[in-house]
C-alpha cells in the first residue's frame, strides 16, 4: 500500500504560461441540485474554479436557480440544457441530485458520454438499484473517457449490497470490489481516505482531520478531483492528488481558524486554492 503525502503525489499540474486563456484549462459540467439541494452543485462548482477549471457550467435539476452570487463566474444551465463540453473536460453526476425519474434520466445520458465522468452522492445511489445503470457505468472502461466514483461507506455498502459495518471492518477488501464492480477509479471516503485504480497499487491517504465531517464535504472533494482532470490529468492521479489536497486544505483551515474542531465545506474550497498554489 501507497501512502500519500506531498513527496508521494504521482502528478503536477504545469505552471501556467503568460499566455494562457481559460480554454487551456479545460471544461468541468455538473449534473444536480435538486429543489432543495441546490448548494451541493454550486459547493462542488466553486471548488472546481477555485482550483483552476477554466469553464464551469452547472446543470441544475432545479429550474430556480439562476446565479451564484458567491460564484457568478459559474455558468448555470438546466441540467437538459448543458453544453457539450469542450475538452478536457470532467463530468460530475450526482451532487445534490435526488432520485427522481428525471435524475435517473439525466444520469443515463451523463454514462455515455466520452470523457471522463465522476459519480458520487445521488448518483451512487440510482445505479445501486438499477442493473442497467450498473451495466452502462461497467461497459465505460478506462483511459481518457474513465470513470470515477468517490462513495462514502453507506454508498459503498449499497453499491456492494452488504451492511455499512463490513465496509469500515475491511475497507481494504470494500474498494477492491468496488474496482471490480464497476472498472472504475475509486475514491472510498472517511478516515484514511483510500484510491485505488484497476490493475494498480492501494493508496491511503495522510492528511485531514475530524473537523471535516460536516455537510458539503464530499461536494468540494469532486469539485477538486474534476478541476485537476480538465486541466489535464490523468483520471487516476487526479483521485490521489485531489484526496491529498482536500484534506491538507481542511488541516490549513483548520489552523487558521484556531483549531476549534469544526470547518465548513466553503472554508476547506477557499483554502483549496492556496494549496495548489504551493505545489
């Protein structure tokens, strides 16, 4: 098993040149926000410009969301209407998403897409129960158009039909039937955040703290990960430097904050930012 810390990270991003233009720096869309989960989307839409993504669009499944004031730079559509996306580009399924019949349309088209796709959230949850989801994410494969999936332990144990509890007994064993589940990239959430690519080594993460186990934590992890994917890397080492990144953006905030235990997912995307500026 690999560890990752800063002097492990498998990938960098380039420095900029001084003529660069956003369109260097990819494209990354995001299928969510339900009525009443609105923010999750936007959550993971800040993250992804905070670190870098030179276009980011959001497909809200909610018809009422017109603008991010925080963000007005996000570019938000219906989720039918979302551009194709200029590549590279990085797909995100699921923040916010719900389970309605029209998320579960929105996700079957999101798996034919031929980029890379990340599911996480809502999305995990459908193809769970949906055999032809299931079959549509497997029959995806690998390379440039790679899946990504980033569950926590109860969206692994429904993905594995098994209780919460064997997951965290032996997660270890949890993401590598993940992996062959799905042929996916995955990210398995909680302490120790694991990532484990097929055919390759276990990494296990060092960084982050208790103080991140707070709502929208997960939104700005899949905003980090697809930021640093359309800005052109690989699927795989995009998991393992975003994982790291997340939570040495959490461990920062948390000092400047004081150390009083408790962060907010916007702190840890704002705090994001300096830390890939210092890589």
């Amino acid at each position: 098993m690999l560890t990752i810390r800063r002097d492990t990270l498998p990938a960098h991003l380039a420095a900029r040149s001084d003529d660069s233009h956003k369109g260097d720096y990819g494209s990354v869309g995001i299928l969510g926000g339900a009525p009443g989960m609105a923010g999750a989307a936007l959550l993971a839409g800040r993250a992804a410009l905070y670190c870098g993504a030179g276009r980011v669009y959001v497909g809200a499944l909610d018809d009422r969301l017109a603008v991010d004031p925080i963000c007005p730079e996000l570019m938000i559509v219906a989720a039918d209407a979302l551009p194709a996306l200029p590549r590279p580009a990085c797909l995100i399924v699921g923040p916010g998403m719900g389970n309605a019949n029209n998320a579960r349309r929105v996700l079957c088209q999101a798996l034919r897409v031929e980029h890379a796709l990340l599911l996480d959230a809502d999305a995990l949850n459908l193809i769970a129960g949906d055999g032809e989801l299931l079959a549509l994410l497997q029959a995806r494969g690998g390379g440039s158009a790679g899946s990504l999936l980033t569950p926590h332990p109860g969206e692994a144990a429904r993905l594995l039909g098994i209780d919460i509890s064997a997951v965290q007994r032996d997660r270890n064993g949890a993401i590598q039937q993940l992996v062959a589940l799905t042929g996916a990239t995955v990210v398995l959430k909680g302490h120790a955040t694991l990532v484990l690519h097929p055919g390759q080594r276990l990494w296990r993460n060092s960084s982050g703290n208790p103080a991140m186990a707070a709502p929208g934590m997960g939104d700005v992890l899949t905003g980090i990960i697809a930021a640093l994917i359309a800005q052109g890397m690989a699927v795989e080492h995009a998991a393992v430097v975003g994982v790291w990144l997340h939570g040495q953006a959490g461990d920062e905030a948390l000092a400047v904050g004081g150390g009083h235990g408790v962060l907010t997912a916007s702190e840890v995307s704002q705090q994001a930012r300096g830390v890939l500026a210092h890589l």
